[in-house]
C-alpha cells in the first residue's frame, strides 16, 4: 500500500484545523458559574454550621464515632470519584462533550479521578482502623471475605476497589500492555463500578437514606444511558456510512471496510511518508501514533487508542494527519492504511 508515491503536481499546503470544539458562549459560561456558585453556597450555608455542631458534640462524647463519619465520608466520595471517571470515559467515547470541553481535559479528568478514586477507596480502608464500632483489623480490611462484617458485601468492594486500581496503572502501562490489551483492560471499569455500587448499597449504613438512594441512583443512571447510547451509536454509525454521500467512499467498499475506516478519527496521509518528523508522537496524550523506524516509512493512528483531540494535527510539520472526513480524496487509501496496521502490520506496509 505504501509505494512511491506518484509525482504530483503541487498542491497548496492544506490547512490545519483543531478539533470540533466551540465552547460555550462566555455569556454562557458566566451564568452557569454564577449558578454553580450559588448552588454550593446555598448547600454549604444551610448544612456546614449543623454538621460543625454535630462534629463537635461527637468530639466531646463520642470520640470513637468521629471515624466512623469519616468511613462514610470518604466512602461517599470514592464512590462519586470513580463515577465520575466512568461517566466521563464514555462522554468521551460517545464524543458529547466535544462541543464544549476540550478531549485532553476530559481525558486527564477520566484519568485522575479513577486515581482519585483510588486513592480515597484505600483511605476509607484505613480509616476503618480506627472505627471502634466494628473490629476491623488490616487483614479483614485488605483480604475479600476476611471481615466480621457483612463478609460478602465487604468482599464485593474489596474486590471492586482493586479492579478500578488495575485500570487506573493501566493508564501508565499502555506502551507496554499495547493500545488493544489496554483497551480491554478497560472493560474492566464497568465490573469495578457495578462492584462499588453494591458495596455502597449493601453495605453502607446510609444505603437506606433517601439521600442516598439519589447518590447511587443518579450515577447509575448516567452510566447506564450513556453506555446503551455508546453501543447503539457505534453499531449504527458504520451502517449510515455505506449509503452517506460525499464522504470519498465507493459504494463498493465492502461492511467490514466501512466499519475499520470509521473508526477511525485522524490518519497519516502521504506527506509523512520518508519525512517521519515526531512531533506528533510528543504531543500525543495516549501514546496512540508509532511505527517501526527500521522499516516503516511513515506513522500510523492507532484507531483503538485515540481519543481524538487534535493534537497530532496541529503539530505537524508536514500538514499530512487529518480528520478523516476531511482527507482530500487523493489520500482516501490511507484511512485504510492506518485502520490496517495495528492488526496486519505487513498488509498495510505492502
């Protein structure tokens, strides 16, 4: 697929254009910030002076009790920092909040609130060390079904806790686990989320609160809605391709085709090719652009690994990464190219 390319006559040097981000209208961004203010406010004057009374009267005569709050503090917030980091894993893959927020920002949130996440599930752990209501010693608070107390549900978060843990390092193994492992890997948050959830609900002293059916039923829902959108969407996308026209497709190209070149959101068209500058390699935020210095004479997008933000496009020297509904028609070949590598190297080479 890679042959010298044809002598052409010259082109103008094609413009580079960012992502389909807009922003919202300051206007806009004020208001919503004013509304986000007053909200908190509004929720932090009419709680925070009776919870600092109640805190207080725990001190003076219940001390013991002050980890326990704290066990259910920081259970609540594990729970919505790892929510959190699901929902906006799949606003990402279903690309809804590309309007409106840059996909680097949305992707380092997704990535630092499953660390966040992490970091409070283990101090909601230790934390129960010092909880004098329960027992809890560090074997039962590390090993799944070694508590005392509710041995099964406890397990179920343990487990859970240590799934989402797997995920978050995977983020800093992706060159070493490959794009398509890492991927999988990934899967592994809906089991570590639905896990949490039932810890929380089975578990929790609150679950029974009517707050706190809304904390859990909320989350929940998001998930839930915006996984069914990301499989309808990614089953339905590739069919509307075939018969969409003006995209640089024939008609001929058979379903399997329509399917790897739609998955595909930027591709290294010829102006790469024996002029391998690296510059998008430097700015790729997930590591998803490689290729072979020994043998390859150009880079190549993995499909599975991007998160298309853009990045790569504006950094390149030679203009040769597009988004794939606007690679001129002369380059339409290497959408394919690139869809083809990650799984057939020497296809796409030949």
């Amino acid at each position: 697929m890679l042959s010298d390319p044809p002598a052409t006559p010259a082109r103008p040097r094609p413009v580079r254009r960012g992502p389909v981000y807009r922003g919202l209208p300051r206007p806009v961004r004020v208001a919503a910030w004013l509304a986000i203010s007053a909200m908190l406010g509004i929720v932090i004057g009419a709680t925070f002076p009776d919870a600092l009374r109640a805190l207080g009267a725990t001190a003076a005569l219940a001390p013991g009790r002050l980890a326990w709050y704290g066990v259910r503090a920081i259970g609540f917030l594990a729970y919505f920092a790892i929510a959190g980091s699901v929902i906006y894993g799949l606003l990402l893959s279903t690309k809804l909040l590309d309007a409106i927020a840059h996909r680097r920002v949305s992707f380092a949130l997704h990535k630092d609130l499953a660390l966040v996440g992490v970091a409070l599930s283990g101090l909601h752990g230790l934390l129960l060390l010092g909880d004098h209501t329960y027992a809890f010693t560090p074997v039962a608070i590390a090993v799944p079904f070694a508590s005392a107390y509710a041995p099964v549900a406890v397990a179920v978060g343990q487990l859970a806790s240590y799934v989402v843990a797997i995920v978050a390092g995977s983020f800093y193994l992706r060159r070493r686990t490959g794009q398509r492992a890492w991927r999988l890997i990934h899967y592994l948050t809906f089991l570590g989320f639905a896990g949490v959830t039932a810890h929380g609900i089975t578990s929790g002293s609150d679950a029974a609160a009517s707050w706190a059916t809304w904390a859990y039923l909320v989350p929940v829902a998001a998930v839930v809605f915006l996984a069914v959108y990301r499989v309808v969407a990614g089953v339905a996308a590739p069919l509307a391709s075939l018969t969409r026209p003006g995209t640089g497709r024939s008609a001929e190209r058979s379903l399997q085709q329509n399917q790897e070149t739609h998955a595909m959101s930027y591709v290294i068209a010829e102006p790469c090719i024996d002029h391998m500058d690296q510059s998008c390699v430097a700015v790729c935020p997930v590591d998803c652009i490689s290729a072979d210095p020994t043998i390859d004479r150009k880079f190549y997008i993995d499909p599975d690994g991007c998160i298309d933000c853009g990045s790569c496009e504006q950094a390149c020297p030679n203009a040769a990464i597009f988004r794939v509904d606007r690679l001129p028609a002369e380059w339409a070949r290497y959408a394919q190219v690139d869809a083809t590598f990650y799984r057939d190297p020497d296809g796409a080479r030949a």
